[in-house]
C-alpha cells in the first residue's frame, strides 16, 4: 500500500443545507486557549433540567460580508439571528471531543440592531441516552478579531423559558433510550424574546471556563473537562415535508386543511377532538404546528412508526399490516402544549421525532381553537443517492428503496441502529451501515467519524464500548470484534492511512483481551460482558449457546479467528508481518480446538458448543468466513446450512454474514432467493426494513439494509481488489436475472456495470471504470483485465 498520508473525503457542496452557512476554522482556535468563556444562568447548578434563552444585541453600520463564529452548548443549542433559526447543533461527541460548529452569519445579519439569540437546554437525567453532558453552557467564539464582540461573555443575558418541563417516556413496554417528552406551556412561554427584550426578566450570565480545544495544555499541563473539536461532519438536511392524509378524525370535519394549510381548522369551545395524520412513510422530524386563540386547551401529540392491534382495550405488539388503522390503537411518544391564547404560535419540539403516524387529542377550553398547520422539518445526514441499480425484476427496485430510506433514517449526527426507540451508535449496526453508506452515497465522513468515537470509548481493560457516545458504558464483547472488521473495511474502501495505522494499538487491545481468555484447550474460556451476537428466538438475550460453565462457544470462537484474519491483512497493509504472523499462529490454534471439539461428523456441521447438543448457522457460516474448510468441503457446508430450517436461523441483522459465506464458497447466486422475505414486508405495508421478523420492536433498523451494499457488491460483484479500492474486483452474480445495471461512486469517479445474459455467448455488457482505475473482471473462473474507460465483457 502506498503511505502518503491522504484522507478520503468526498466533500458533495450540494448536501449542505443551504440555510446553513458553514465555513473554516480559524487554525488558531484549534491549539490557542479561546477567549471566549462558557456561559450559563447565574442560578443554577447546571445539572438540572431546564431551557435557557441567551440573548445579546449587536449593532452594525453596514453589513459585514462575512461573519464567522464557532458556537457549542451543553447539552444543545438553536441559534437564531433576528428572529430566524440559523442552525442546530451541536453534534453529539464526548467530554473530551466536543464537538463546535463553524458558521458564517453574515447572510442573516443587518444594518442596526441585530438580535443574537440562542436557545440551550438540558435534559439532565431525562437526556436520550446517546447524549453526553458536564454541565449546561453556552459558548460562541468568533472566527477572527473582526467578530470579537460576539464572544459570549458578562455583556451576554440569560433567562429561563418557565414554557418547557421534560417527562420520561415509560409506558411503551420496549427498552426506549431516546430522551423524554416534552411539555410546553404557552402562558409561560416569552414569544418575542428572538428579536424584542421588552418585559423579559433577563439576568446578566455567569462566566465560566475559557473555551480549551483538545490540544491546548496550560503550562502545568491542566485541561478543561470539556475539550472543544471542530465538527467533522456537515450539518444535517433540513427540508419542509407534508402529511400524505388524514386518516381518521372525531369531533372535527375539515382536519383535510391541516395539511393544505388553505384555511384553519377551527375546533369549537368546550370540546374534544382526535384528528389522526399518515405521512405516507417512516421519517424523522420536527413537527410543527401552527395554531391562534383557543385559551385553556390542551393539545397531545403522538408520534408511532405504526399502530397496533389491541386486545382488551389495550395495544399488544402485534402491529399488522402497516397501512391498515382500521381496528388499531395509537401507541407512542408524545409531546403536550397548553394552550395560552395568543395568535399566530407555532409548536416544535426541541428534539426531531421519528413517526409515520401522528395523533393529535385537542381539548378545548372556554375559547375555540384555530389549528393553522401542521407539517414537519425532515433532518438526516445529508447523503445524496449516488449509486443505482436496475435489473428486470421491479421488486428489487423496491427493496432498494426501502432499504436507502431505513439507512438515511438511521443516520443523523451518529450512525444510530434505530431512529425511533434508542437513536444510539452501536457497533453491530455501524458496520454495515459504513458499508452501505460508502457503495449507495460515496459520502464516507459519518462512518470515519463512527470508527473515531469507539476508538475513543475504550475503557482501560481494552474493549471498545458497545455503543457510542452514550452517557451509560455497556459493553457487548463480540462487538469489539466487529469494530476491528469495520477498521479493515474502511482500510479496504477509502485512502487514510494515518488514521487507519492510529486505530492498530486498540486493535492489539482487544485481541490480547481475547488472548488472555483462551483456555487450555485451545478455544475461547469464560468471558465477561453481555456476549450478544444476534436475535435468535432459540437465544436467551441474543447469547449464543455456551456450556454449563459459560465457555467454549464455538460462534465466538469463530469470530474471534474471523476477526483476528481481517487484524491480519490490516498488519500486512502496514508492513507488520512480525504481528502478522505472530496472531496466524493463535487464529490456528484456537480454530483447530473448535474443529476438533465441536464438529460433528454425523450431522456434519459445527455444533455451537463441545457438548454439541445445538447447532446454528451462525457458527458454521463463522468457520466459513474463517476458512476453516477447504473449498469443497465449506460448499457442501454451506449448502447444508442454508437448507437446514432445524438450526437456530440467522435473523436480518446476521443474514449479512451468512450471504457473504454463500459468497465466499461460490454460491453468491442464492443471493435472489433469500430477497423474498423483505419484498413481503413491504407487502405487509413497512416503508422501511425492521429489527426483527414480527413481532418487532423498531420497524427501522439499519443493519436490515444490507442490499443496498450487496446489489452492488455481490449482485453487480463491484469491490476493491487491494486496499484503498486502488483496483477492482467484478464478479457478477445475477442468480436468475436475465440483466443488471449498477453503478456506484469511487473517490476516482463513477464505476458502471451493464450486463446482460444471452444463450450463446453467456454474460455480455460493458463496464466502465473511471481514469486512474484498473481492476480484473472475473466470470466462470476466467479473467478479463479491466482498463479505465469503457471494458466490452463477451464471454
């Protein structure tokens, strides 16, 4: 591998949002104590609950034009200048890589007063899980000398918005992590406060530290508890997007004119209403309502991903088909306003929701009630589709596209495993969604950014946390292995040596951690930890079988050989053939004590454990991706595996395993066939691919979103042929299609496949390389050399 040191960034203007004006870092304010200090309310501890409202008026001659600053909070904030949200943030990081914005202003800012607004809150022990926090804060530095003044300080005010409390969400019988509800009382509630300081009590703030970044020391080597980094990321998509229906409505007639917005929807005085919204798809969002008058009413807002069958008056987890409402309960989330009176109000949460369905329950007052809008603000990671895929068969278009919206709607500031129920980073998921991400968008900053943050979760026994950032350390110890086959895909697909070769000491963390758990025997002995590796209804908990004394699991004795092969080829990328061979030797040793305990010759199959009283296709499909077998033996194998509906089954999330094993043994043409069970759930009316078969928790869970790599990779057989994608493998598997078309973005332009089957000639078509790469294509064992440009394909 070449070492210049070189980072793959595919830097795509158009997914900023356009209303965000993101802008450079002054260099200075990366290694220079800030002038700035942190700011918060003089009466508070800062580690409650609350929403603070920081204000400071700035007044211009003439309108600069450019105005750069860098602004962070604890936990969040929303800026606003003269009265018009400029951007949110910040992204979600840890306490010692917190993460600040970097903005240019000036397009919002005017001649005379300008009103700098910010809102900032603390959720405190009611915080989504995936949140960090030290303590509530504010910070806005500016870029150079010229915006100086902005520098938040004693000459900033603060007040607290009396208009918000949190509750936690409790009553949905799943594990929920994604912060709480929301309460919002207009009486209380200072409307003009964004661009008029009349009859607010402001209070001057309270200064705190200085602003350090992560490479500042003093000169006794002191810190601050919270380091400020620069954002790696761009700033979330932001787009207005409308209900699709009404689907049901009690107690008001023209609930159809919330969506239109053509004219307010008035609900009568003393009277109740229940008006129920389908946005047609999954999506993440902030709802907005708009709404006048109405004094003393009481407006509660649920958001859910579907309805749900109820027995005995209550919601069970039967959900049905996704599209049907008749017969179904309302069962989620939810936000409550009271009402104050007044006119022209509008209503969004602090945090996005996630919901396909939306359910408002109106209460009326004295007053009638005018709703003048209800719609929503989409934010995501802002991917752009830049692969495609086209074949005969028009529902694996369909699944493409589900799978694309359930990969979006688990990527926001964090890869997340589920936007609606715990909008957490866990490794499992992320290596995936890495790999989907890079082949579907060519965008490949998030999944950098996701290896970072476990790279930086490591606790000093070794293991990388299970998911993170997250305010409670869990640790799921298969996972620490997945995250080391992530560093290897990222080595294979983009150029950033220096950042790759600093991940090799935690990598050498976690094999020593395994290392010093290998028994006498040869296999892996007792481990400590939740020992998940998938959701399998025969598993308690998602832990593979082990024996009586919880140890010698052959599917983690698998992965670990499996791990330790792909640790392997990143030493030898590295020219570390010393460690190289060093672990050659101990993946052998441990692979042969599983073979030699746990193969059954009667079955022939890997049985889970030495007792070998049960079997599943997690634990062969692991021998075979660790090459455990000789070519002919591991076919037959995995033919028998794939076939055998008596073991214990791979679930969607591992299914991502068990097609690379069909494959790696040259069965990659049972692909097709396995794509039946996702076109059903699309049958059954889900918009996006689930957790689990039913009855699921999450109908969005991006590890199910696996064709959106495998169409390209396996079925259009596009993939690196040598670290840093600097040559390329293609290797169709088209299965029963009678043609392909592909395409996917490479950091050197776009690679094309158009393949078609014929009765003479076999596979035809043409593939399109861009300049600078070369690669083989392979089909039926013989090889053609593939040139930049156009590649005519005749076998």
């Amino acid at each position: 591998m070449k070492k210049t040191i070189l980072t793959f960034l595919i830097v795509f203007c158009g997914l900023l949002l356009s209303a965000q004006n993101t802008a450079d870092v002054n260099s200075k304010l990366l290694k220079e104590l800030w002038s700035a200090k942190w700011i918060t309310h003089p009466d508070i501890a800062g580690d409650e609950t609350g929403v603070y409202l920081f204000k400071k008026v700035l007044p211009f001659k003439t309108v600069p034009q450019d105005y750069v600053i860098n602004i962070s909070a604890d936990n969040r904030y929303v800026l606003y200048i003269n009265g018009k949200v400029v951007t949110r943030g910040p992204a979600r990081g840890d306490l010692n890589r917190w993460l600040f914005d970097t903005v240019d202003i000036a397009p919002y800012l005017k001649a005379g007063e300008n009103h700098i607004a910010t809102k900032v809150w603390n959720m405190a022990q009611l915080k989504p899980v995936a949140q960090m926090s030290l303590e509530t804060g504010l910070i806005i530095q500016g870029n150079t000398e010229q915006e100086q003044e902005i520098n938040t300080n004693n000459t900033w005010s603060v007040v607290i918005d009396e208009a918000y409390s949190f509750y936690k969400i409790k009553d949905l019988r799943r594990f929920y992590a994604s912060g709480p509800g929301e309460k919002f009382n207009g009486d209380l509630h200072p409307w003009l406060w964004k661009t008029s300081d009349n009859s607010i009590a402001w209070k001057k703030v309270k200064e705190g530290n200085n602003g350090t970044p992560m490479n500042y020391y003093n000169i006794t080597g002191k810190t601050d508890k919270r380091l400020l980094c620069p954002r790696s990321i761009p700033m979330m998509e932001a787009k207005m997007q409308n209900f699709a229906e009404v689907r049901r409505m009690e107690g008001v007639k023209n609930a159809k004119d919330l969506i239109t917005g053509n004219k307010p929807v008035k609900i009568p005085a003393n009277s109740t209403a229940v008006v129920l919204l389908d946005q047609g798809h999954l999506t993440n969002a902030y709802p907005q309502l708009k709404y006048s008058k109405g004094a003393n009413s009481h407006i509660k807002i649920t958001y859910a991903e579907s309805l749900f069958i109820p027995k005995d008056g209550k919601p069970t987890f039967d959900k049905g088909n996704r599209n049907d409402v008749e017969g179904k309960v309302m069962w989620g989330n939810y936000d409550t306003i009271e009402v104050d009176g007044g006119d022209d109000r509008l209503f969004e949460p602090l945090w996005w929701r996630s919901f396909r369905y939306v359910e408002l329950e109106i209460t009326t007052g004295e007053e009638p009630l005018l709703l003048e809008g209800f719609n929503s603000e989409f934010t995501g990671y802002p991917f752009k589709l830049k692969s495609s895929f086209e074949s005969e068969d028009a529902r694996m278009s369909d699944i493409f596209d589900v799978a694309w919206r359930t990969q979006r709607l688990c990527a926001g500031e964090l890869f997340f495993d589920c936007p609606y129920y715990e909008q957490l980073q866990y490794t499992g998921d992320t290596r995936i969604q890495g790999l989907n991400t890079a082949y579907a968008s060519g965008d490949t900053r998030l999944w950098k950014d996701a290896i970072q943050d476990y790279y930086d979760s490591r606790l000093p026994f070794g293991l990388t946390q299970s998911r993170y950032p997250s305010s409670t350390q869990q640790i799921i110890a298969p996972f620490s292995l997945v995250w080391i086959t992530m560093v290897n895909d990222y080595m294979m697909h983009c150029e950033d040596d220096q950042f790759i070769e600093k991940m090799v000491p935690a990598i050498l963390d976690i094999l020593n951690w395994y290392d010093a758990r290998v028994a006498d025997n040869g296999m892996l002995g007792k481990l400590e930890s939740w020992l998940f590796v998938d959701w399998v209804d025969e598993w308690k908990t998602g832990y593979p079988p082990s024996t009586k004394e919880k140890q010698y699991s052959a599917v983690i004795g698998m992965q670990y050989v499996y791990t330790i092969q792909k640790a392997m080829e990143i030493f030898e990328a590295y020219g570390m053939s010393g460690l190289r061979d060093k672990w050659a030797q101990k993946a052998e040793v441990t692979q042969k004590s599983i073979l030699e305990h746990c193969w059954d010759e009667d079955k022939q199959l890997l049985a889970d454990t030495p007792e070998k009283t049960t079997f599943s296709q997690h634990a062969n499909v692991l021998a075979i991706l660790s090459n455990a077998f000789d070519g002919t033996q591991e076919k037959d194998l995995m033919q028998r595996v794939f076939n055998n509906k008596d073991m214990a089954q791979t679930s969607f999330y591992f299914d991502f395993y068990k097609i690379a094993a069909l494959k790696k043994v040259g069965l990659g043409d049972m692909y097709i066939s396995t794509l039946d069970t996702l076109s059903d759930l699309i049958d059954k009316g889900l918009t996006t691919f689930p957790e689990k078969a039913d009855p699921t928790r999450s109908d969005c869970h991006a590890w199910s979103a696996s064709p959106l790599y495998y169409y390209l990779s396996l079925v259009c057989g596009i993939e690196p042929d040598a670290p840093e994608f600097n040559s390329v493998k293609i290797e169709p598997h088209m299965g029963d299609l009678e043609w392909v078309k592909g395409s996917m973005p490479h950091r050197f332009g776009e690679i094309k496949v158009n393949l078609k089957k014929t009765k003479k000639k076999g596979i035809i078509g043409s593939v399109f390389l861009p300049e600078g790469l070369t690669g083989t294509y392979i089909q039926n064992g013989k090889e053609i050399i593939l040139k930049s440009g156009e590649n005519q394909i005749n076998n």
